[in-house]
C-alpha cells in the first residue's frame, strides 16, 4: 500500500497535463508543478481550473471568475473590482480584494495558457524554461508576495523529491521486468 501526501497526490494528478506542456513548450515539469503548487495550494484553491491565478484583463467576455486574493503594492493607491481591506505590512501594503480570474475548461488548458503568458510577458525566466532555479529568480513580477521566490524555492525541493518518487512508481518491478523469462 502507498500512502499519498498532498505533495504526492498534487504531482500524481498532475504530472502527465505538466509533461504534455513540457513536450510542446518546453517548460520544464519541475517549474510548471512548482508554481501551479505555489499558486493553488497544492491544487486545493484552483476553481475553474485556475492553477496560476492568471488574471481575466477585462472581466467581461464569460471567462473569468470574481475571486478573493490577496495582493502586496507600495502604495496604498491600486484599483480593484472590490476592495476588501488595505494594511501597511513593513514597506508594502497588504491589500485584500476581489479581482477577476481566468476560468478555464481543464488543467491541460490552464497549463498551456501559463507557459503562454511566461514565455510573451517574462522573457528573462522563459530563457531559463529548463533550469527551475535559474526561473524562478528570473520571474519578478509575477507574484505580488514579498516571500514569492522564497516560497518557489522550497517548493521546488519537495516537487523533485515527489517527481522522482512517481516516475519510479511508473516503472515495472523488477519481478515484473523479468517475469517473461520464467
């Protein structure tokens, strides 16, 4: 019997949407897992299959979702659908708001459209789409959280770990290699 983390549960659902991205992109299964990971929790807060919180830009086409976040600024000025609460956290300022998000049809469709918006709007971490590391400290912008590369990192560690546990689960036994041979 295998017991199944939430780590583990996340890249086993998720793996083969991750690596059918990876082969047409190629944006590497590590950086995809890392920050659908990072944005949804582990695939715990991904409504409408939302896995990135890519935002809808217009709010108006029948695509989008009003949802809560939280967003860090350094200026207590920004405008959104709603605004919920604004505090000053050291120099940022913390907001909580609704803000519309892109609904989408599938994870696969959720994973195409975020190596689309890397590779047209992040061209600094597009060149590193096979070096997880070199990405993540080369997508500033991204995320508004102070803590974003951090976070990316560590999670980084623990989806290797779990990556290489599936794909060793995804190889006959030994016994099974060479039950023919009986």
């Amino acid at each position: 019997m295998v017991l199944l983390t939430i780590f583990s549960e996340f890249v086993t659902s998720m793996f083969w949407y991750a690596k059918t991205v990876e082969q047409q992109t190629g944006l590497s299964v590590e950086i995809i897992l890392t920050h659908a990971a990072v944005e949804s929790a582990w695939g715990r807060k991904a409504p409408r299959f939302n896995y990135f919180g890519i935002k809808d830009t217009d709010g108006i086409n029948g695509n989008e979702q009003l949802l809560n976040t939280i967003e860090y600024h350094d200026t207590p000025c920004w405008q959104y659908p709603e605004t919920i609460r604004i505090v000053k956290t050291g120099n940022k300022y913390r907001y909580t708001v609704k803000d519309y998000f892109c609904a989408y049809n599938s994870p696969l469709d959720s994973f195409l459209h975020y190596s689309k918006i890397i590779e047209n709007r992040y061209p600094s971490a597009w060149k590193h789409r096979c070096y997880p590391e070199k990405y993540f400290k080369n997508i500033k912008g991204y995320a508004t959280s102070p803590t974003a590369q951090l976070l990316h990192l560590k999670v980084l560690k623990i989806i290797k770990k779990e990556i290489y546990a599936f794909q060793l689960l995804q190889r006959p036994s030994i016994c099974e290699e060479q039950s023919w041979q009986f």
